[in-house]
C-alpha cells in the first residue's frame, strides 16, 4: 500500500513540475528582452509549491511511524526530483537555449550542462524537502491524534 501512495504521489508531483515547466518555457519564449518575474509566473510556482508541499504532508499522515515517514517522504522526493526534473529539463530546453543565446556566447554544452545540474539540484531539493515535509505531516497527524476530546 505504501508503495502505491508513493508512486501516485511521484505522477502528481511530476505533473505538477511539468504544468510548470510547459508555462514557464512559453513565457520564456514570448520574452522580449530580459525575463522577469511576473505575476502569473510567481502565482503559478507558488501554487505548485503549496500542492506538493500537501503531497508530501498527506505521504506523512499516512505513514505508519516517524522513521517511515521520513524514508517515504525522501525516497519519494528523489525519485519524484530525478524524474520530473528531468522532465522539466526536456520541457524548458529550447527555451533555454534561445535565451542564453540571446545574451551570452557560451560552447554548445553549457545549456546541457546547467539543465544537468538542475536536474542534480531537483533531486536533492526534493529529496531532503520530501523528507521533511512528510515526516512533519506525521507529527502533524501523531499531534492531533493524541488531543484528548472536547
């Protein structure tokens, strides 16, 4: 059972990555000038970052103790990082592309290279943040489970 909540868990943070990506790499691409942040953008990654922060939450709540929340919370998040970032790096990679080559005269595999480290990065960020978040729901859970009644 643990097994399956983590793969459904892995979709829905990949799909929410890629959601994420697919508008980012179009708004890169309709930059005129230098990208900034706009409204949309920030809202768009503030709401991704909030549904998968709750992913990891519930991942948390259902575990069965600290420690497996915690090792669900992290595997889940590596896997769901290296995956979806990878994801993601394919998405943003045009976009990515035409913008350095805008600006900057870097060798052909700098791009490569900086989407490799992301992908390194979103792995890790999501890993240690998995961890975290699910082992915090859990003592979330354990929390209210343990208020005496009203």
């Amino acid at each position: 059972m643990s097994l399956i909540r983590s793969v459904v868990a892995v979709v829905l943070l990949i799909a929410i990555g890629a959601i994420e990506a697919s508008v980012s790499a179009q708004q890169l691409a309709e930059a005129v000038g230098r990208p900034r942040l706009e409204g949309a953008g920030v809202t768009l990654t503030a709401a991704g970052l909030l549904a998968s922060a709750l992913i990891y939450l519930v991942l948390g709540h259902l575990a069965l103790d600290d420690r497996a929340a915690l090792r669900t919370g992290a595997l889940t998040g590596a896997f769901a990082g290296l995956v979806g970032g990878t994801v993601r790096a394919f998405i943003i990679t045009s976009a990515v592309a035409d913008l350095v080559a805008r600006f900057a005269a870097v060798p052909d595999w700098f791009v490569t290279l900086a989407l490799g480290v992301f992908v390194a990065l979103s792995c890790a960020a999501s890993a240690v943040g998995g961890g975290v978040l699910a082992w915090t729901g859990r003592r979330l859970s354990r929390a209210a489970r343990s208020r005496p009644p009203a």
